[in-house]
C-alpha cells in the first residue's frame, strides 16, 4: 500500500510538483543525495535516514564553517537542502521493523550502498515489495545490480574511468578525469529520470519496481559519438583537447583577457561572423565558403583557424560577448566568480541561499523550472535526527513509550 492520506498529510509539503510523494532516502555523498535533492526542490517529501553512529560524512566536508564546534558544511547544505533527517540503526531489529513501517507510508526508497548491503541486511528489494507493492526502489551503484563487476567498489573516478569518458578527454599526450563528480552527477539525475518514471507506473498499477541505475552506464551514455564511431568504423576515440573531432572551427581561442568559446562551423553562423568581424569578403571565398571545405583538416589550419585567431586575439571576452550577441555561438570561458556574478545566471536564479545549522550557503539552485515553481530558494538543510519526533510520532504515529524506548536503545 501507499501510505494513507492521514499519515502523507502530516509530512506533505505545501506546494511543488511532487506534493505529497514521500521518499525514504539512504542515501550519502553524492549521487543518491543528489537524486533525492532534485526530488525534494520539485516539493516530495524527502526522509533523509542516517545510522546514528555513522551520518553522512558530508556533513564535514569543505567549505564548511566551524562555530563553537558545530560543524556546517556548504557541501552538505546544497545537497541535502529541503530534507527532513532522522537517525536509525538498520543493523538492529527494531530498526528494520521500524523501517518497514515507513517503507509501508512511503512511496519511494532511494539507497547508493554497494549492491547487496540491503539484502544482507534483510531489507533488500523483494523484503520492501512484500512490505509495500507500489514502493518504487532506486539503487545507485559503480557498476549496477548485475553483471560479473557489481560488487566492485566504485567512486565517481572509477565511472569516469571504465565508462570510456577519461579517455577521450583532455589530450593525447594526457587523458584527464572531467574536473567534476559527473559519475556521481550523472547518476543521480539518471536515478531521479528512472524513479519519476517508475512511480507514475506505480500510480497507474498499483506495483512498483526496481530502478537500477549505474555510474558506469551514466557515464558510458555521456560519451556523444564515441561508441557508434567505433560499432560502426572500428576507430578509437582519442581526446581532441579543447576542438572537435570533425567541426571546425568549434573549441577554445584566445582573447585579450582570457579564452572564449566560438563555434560558428555551420554555413549561417560563418557568414554571420564574417560580417560581425569585418571580412565579409571571407564568406564567398570559394576556397572556405562551405561548412565541408572548412572542416577538411589542412585548409582548417591553413586558411581558417588564422582568421579566427585573429578575429578573437583583437578583443577582451566582454567586447566579443557584445559584439555577437545572438548572432552566433560564442561564449566567454567564465571563472566560478564571473559566473556567480553573470546577469543571466542570476535571472535563472541557479544561485540561491540555503541555510543549514544557522549558518547561510549560496549554493547551486535548480536547473529544472517548472512554471510552477521549485522550492530550493531560502530552503533548510537538517542536522542529524532533527526530525525525529517529526517523523515518527507525528507520521508514523509511534506511541511516546515505544518512541522513548527505541531512543534509550539508540535504535533511533
């Protein structure tokens, strides 16, 4: 059963596009914290469980503020903003039991242990669809709920690595790890697609079902053309630096005061930058005035990478950012700093404030938006079990000496 309408009620958040969805989440770090937070800004109403003795390890990570010796993490806060947090012991029997009576009031399970951590703990999928038919139950992991790699300890590394992606990246001479957890990311936005899908299923039929998602896969799918070019034509993929490998002119150049991203490869945006820059002559050079003849290699570097460089070298990343406006693909290579401070990104409010322990993070907002709205502006992120009586004397409806005995035993 999903949970009844009294029990859902007490936790439902007042608005967002999930209202009244429940979700268990026992999750930490990143991909499963980040699933649920995509889940939690669009108004479910997201459990965050953590062991008593062991919470997230997040809740120190930098940048983090120390004050008289709480600890407040600006990483935890933006990934666990709009939660609700209580502490229980699943290694305990009351704990599983106690569990199992939320699994019964809730719609959504959200774990990213190891696969078979919760079967060894007696929880594991079929355990909670005995428990609750329609409990939709996500699981992230390195290398997913089957094949011979599943038990493989992963990070977001690991991904980036076995999916493919570290090898076409950064250059020939050395392939780099994309500078961010994009495993991780990749995952947990995956895993928030999957599960969305999976409880409109449960809704339509009563009967959830298990959402398994990878960060190999995740990152494996990121990889653009690399795989079909190699099905197909039996190449290799081999990183092209800050370029392409087959659109020119499309990559990183240099300006006055930095670098910019310029990507005017198509007939239409060439002529627009022609014009723009003043060789409007160069349009109908018989020799670069199509998008093949420009992407031929040797004419590339002789007749138009020069051009560009120099068109792109006579002006500062503001100027050339002016200058185009929306008449062609160019783009300033923008610092952390002048992002935060862009007019645009500030329009789109994807820097918001999150508060966690008294202390306020501008933390990333949400790039999902709904015409009615998310709700990760001014959002709290929770300490540890600070919703305990929340969720289970008032949700749950626990008796005040069952509530005081699972405490005492610090099962909760």
């Amino acid at each position: 059963m999903i949970g009844t309408a009294e029990t859902t009620a007490l936790l439902a958040r007042s608005s967002g596009a999930l209202r009244g969805v429940t979700v268990l989440d026992l999750t930490r770090v990143v991909a499963g914290p980040y699933c649920t937070m995509i889940l939690a800004d669009m108004g479910a109403t997201v459990i965050k469980i953590e062991n008593p003795g062991e919470p997230d390890l997040t809740r120190e990570f930098p940048p983090a503020r120390n004050d008289a010796g709480t600890v407040s993490s600006g990483f935890f806060a933006q990934y666990n903003r709009n939660k609700l947090a209580v502490r229980l012991d699943l290694k305990q029997p009351e704990g599983k039991a106690l569990f199992l009576e939320m699994v019964e009031n809730a719609h959504i399970v959200v774990e990213n242990f190891r696969p078979g951590t919760m079967a060894k703990l007696g929880l594991g999928y079929e355990v909670l669809q005995a428990a609750n038919p329609a409990i939709v139950y996500a699981a992230i992991s390195g290398f997913g709920q089957s094949g011979p790699n599943t038990l493989r300890p992963a990070f977001d590394s690991s991904a980036q690595a076995s999916g493919g992606l570290w090898s076409i990246n950064g250059t020939r001479e050395e392939p780099m790890r994309v500078g961010t957890v994009l495993g991780d990311l990749a995952a947990g936005l995956y895993a928030a697609i999957g599960t969305l899908g999976a409880l409109r299923e449960a809704e339509r039929t009563g009967r959830g079902q298990l959402v398994d998602v990878s960060q190999q896969d995740s990152i494996l799918s990121l990889t653009e053309n690399a795989l079909v070019t190699f099905t197909e034509t039996g190449k290799v993929a081999e990183p092209t630096g800050n370029g392409h490998p087959f659109v020119r002119p499309y990559g990183r150049f240099a300006c006055k005061d930095g670098f910019v991203f310029f990507g005017a490869y198509t007939d239409k945006f060439w002529r627009e930058a022609c014009r723009v820059f003043g060789d409007a002559a160069l349009a109908d050079d018989p020799e670069i005035d199509t998008m093949a003849k420009r992407f031929d290699d040797e004419t590339y570097r002789r007749r138009v990478e020069p051009v560009v460089k120099r068109w792109l070298g006579a002006h500062t990343k503001a100027e050339l950012e002016a200058m185009t406006g929306d008449r062609f693909p160019l783009s300033p290579i923008k610092t952390i700093e002048e992002v935060v401070a862009d007019p645009h990104i500030q329009a789109r409010e994807m820097v918001v404030p999150v508060h966690y322990q008294g202390a306020r993070f501008d933390v990333f907002g949400n790039p999902i938006k709904l015409s009615g709205g998310t709700l990760e502006r001014n959002a709290h992120a929770p300490s540890v079990g600070q919703h305990n009586r929340q969720v289970f004397r008032e949700w749950l409806g626990l008796d005040a000496a069952r509530y005081d005995a699972l405490a005492a035993q610090k099962v909760i």
